[in-house]
C-alpha cells in the first residue's frame, strides 16, 4: 500500500505550525483490501478508513464530478487507477495539494510550496468555483494564517467574487457557515475573513447582520478570551456600531442559526454595553449592567466563572470604546457581586412580605450602587 500524508499537515510543517492532526491519501488500494488489512471503514459519501493503531484518516485517491448546486452536490470516484495527481487537483487551494511520502519526499505539482514561500493564496484549478463553501474556507485561511502574511491571490479572489454574483452562497446550510465563521473568530486575525468576505461580495450573502458593521471583527484583535465570548463579543460590537438592541440582535443571531449559548453571552453583553455611553453612568444604568452579566447570580461555582469571563470581555470590549472607562469600571465589576451578595441577604430585607421585598431589593441595589459610584468615580480623572 502506497500512503501519502496530504493537506493541512503537510502545509502546517512547512510552516512551522503545530499539526494536530493528519490524513493520508492512499493509491491503488480499494475498500476491500484496506478493510482486509485492519482499517476500519468511516466514509459514508467516499472511501475513508480509521488507521487501526494510529486512529488517523486514510481516505483512497478519487475524484470528482458536479451533479447539483451546493457544496454538497458532488459525485466521487474512487478506484486503484486514480493517481496522486489527480486526487490533488480537485483541491482548493495549492498549498493544500501538497503530498508528502513517508520518506519525507514532497509531491507538489501545482506550485503549492512557491506559493507557501510566496504567501499566497491561490485555487488549483477552475473546478474551485463549484464548491460555494470554498468561498468561506479561503477568508477562513486569510485569518487562520494571518500572522504569516498570506493574502488571496488576484485571480482567486476574482474567482471568489463571481461565485458571490452567481448566488450559489445561498445553497450554503446555516451550520456550515456558522462553523466557518466560529473557526475565523478563534483565529489570529478574524478581522482578514470579513475584509476577504466584504471584497469579493460574499460577506452579505452569508452574514447579513455582520455586513452592516464589516469592521466589527477589529474588536477581537489581541483579545484572550475562550471561543464562545469571542463570537459573543463579534456580535454585540456588530450591534453597538449599527444602533441596536438585543432584541433585534436576537433575531439576527437566531436567523443565523447561532447557538443558544452565544446568544445568551452576546445579549448579556449589548445589555451591559449601556455603561459605554455617558448616559449610562448612572447608578440605574450601572445596576443593570452587572446584573446583565450576573453580578447577582454567584452561588454555584459556574456563576462565579461565567460572570468572571464576561466581566473580562465587557473590560477588553470597553478599552477599545471608551478607554478612560477601562479603570472605572474593572474595580465596579470587581466589587460588584460582594455589595449585592452582601444586600441580598441582610435580615431587613429578607424579613419583608414576598410582595414587598422585590421592590425593595431594587431599591436597595441602586442606592449601593449610588453610594459606591460616590466614592470611586468610573472615568479617569473625575
């Protein structure tokens, strides 16, 4: 059997990037003679096989043929006369169709390693323009590979922005673009995906809501917070630079087919988002805000950590809006779910009739916020 290691893991080593995981390209073999030999079949729509120590994907050579619109309208091919040439052709991108022997001998012949050293970011073939999904993998690459200074070749993007006009994008599922999407935020420079997006036309088509604010993606840039607070914070950027509430977010994230836990981080946010403006400085304003992000919800351990991770977003997002807020706010966060706690319950309060004590735990809440604020002003200087 004749394996080859192709992809990603080839590009990645000659980047120097960590490879988490590696598929191999097998020729001449067909699903009865890999199953003979202990690789267990996974491939429902193509030939792929499980390694039977390592784990890793073996899928046999094959090819392809378009039969539907949509980046799921293909028919494959897979046989023992397939070459490796052939299997590498209907790629995406060159430096993705790129192979390497198990001596370590690379196989490249559509100038995958000269556009590596190039940095570019250029299709295999004019086959690249019958898979809509490739439009969102090359803006994906543009900011996955980012820090290394790849930028879309003039001839892909062109090519990229007819498959926009053509739309062909339409065809693309909900959860596909989401997961496109999720892997360009956890990327070096989320920003590269919408500015590739929003040049070849195709930023619209697949993300309405994020076209109205292409620059919302900026926020992300140096921010260490985990995945879901990265999407979040996109969206509620994307909603402060159009005007808007969490209502209207809502619908859009909900349209988008969002999960339910970005949804909830990304309305929190919006709502916290209240204190960036002067009008909401105040202790009403203030109250809401910490209580958006759960200030008031601290028993469980989960609480404590979610609140934590929002208040770090809501300080990262707030330095690069409103910096002289940056200070302000960070000790207001901090304190925040020591006063309520300790409000919540006193004897006074508790001791009132249900009707009574939610009434008077609001007000309670805001004259502590009030006297807090009275003692450490939010901006700088004030």
């Amino acid at each position: 059997m004749r394996a080859l290691k192709v992809g990603g893991a080839v590009r990645d080593a000659l980047l120097g990037r960590p490879i988490h995981e590696r598929d191999w390209v097998v020729l001449g073999e067909t699903p009865e003679t890999m199953e003979a030999q202990g690789y267990r079949p996974v491939g429902r729509e193509f030939p792929v096989f499980l390694h039977p120590l390592t784990g890793e994907e073996y899928a046999l050579a094959r090819t392809e043929r378009k039969t539907a619109r949509g980046h799921q309208g293909f028919q494959f091919f897979a046989s023992p006369e397939i070459t490796l040439e052939e299997d590498l052709i209907r790629r995406d991108l060159t430096i993705n169709a790129m192979a390497q022997d198990e001596q370590g001998v690379l196989v490249d012949p559509y100038g995958g390693l000269a556009d590596l050293h190039g940095r570019w970011l250029r299709h295999v073939s004019p086959a690249f323009q019958e898979d809509p999904l490739r439009v969102l993998r090359v803006a994906r690459f543009a900011a996955e590979l980012a820090p290394f200074g790849f930028r879309i070749a003039p001839e892909t993007e062109a090519l990229m922005a007819a498959m926009a006009a053509s739309g062909e994008l339409a065809s693309l599922s909900s959860e596909r673009r989401w997961r496109e999407l999720t892997r360009a935020v956890a990327a070096p420079g989320p920003a590269r995906f919408f500015a590739s997006l929003q040049r070849c036309g195709a930023l619209a088509p697949c993300f309405p809501f994020l076209a109205e604010a292409p620059e919302a993606g900026a926020i992300l840039a140096g921010l260490a917070v985990p995945l879901p607070l990265r999407g979040a914070l996109l969206w509620a950027e994307a909603a402060r630079r159009q005007g808007v509430d969490d209502r209207s977010l809502l619908a859009a994230l909900k349209a988008q087919g969002a999960p339910k836990r970005v949804i909830q981080l990304a309305q929190a946010l919006v709502r916290a988002s209240v204190v960036f403006s002067a009008k909401g400085r105040t202790a009403d304003a203030l109250l809401a805000a910490v209580l958006a992000l759960g200030a008031q919800r601290q028993g469980a351990e989960l609480e404590r950590e979610q609140y934590a991770q929002l208040a770090t977003a809501l300080l990262a997002w707030a330095h690069g809006v409103c910096s002289e807020l940056t200070a302000g706010l960070g000790a207001l966060l901090d304190a925040a779910p020591a006063l309520l706690r300790e409000l919540d319950a006193s004897a006074a309060l508790q001791s009132l009739p249900p009707s009574e004590r939610g009434p008077a735990l609001a007000a309670a809440r805001r004259r502590v916020l009030q006297g807090w604020l009275d003692a450490h002003p939010l901006e700088e200087g004030a």
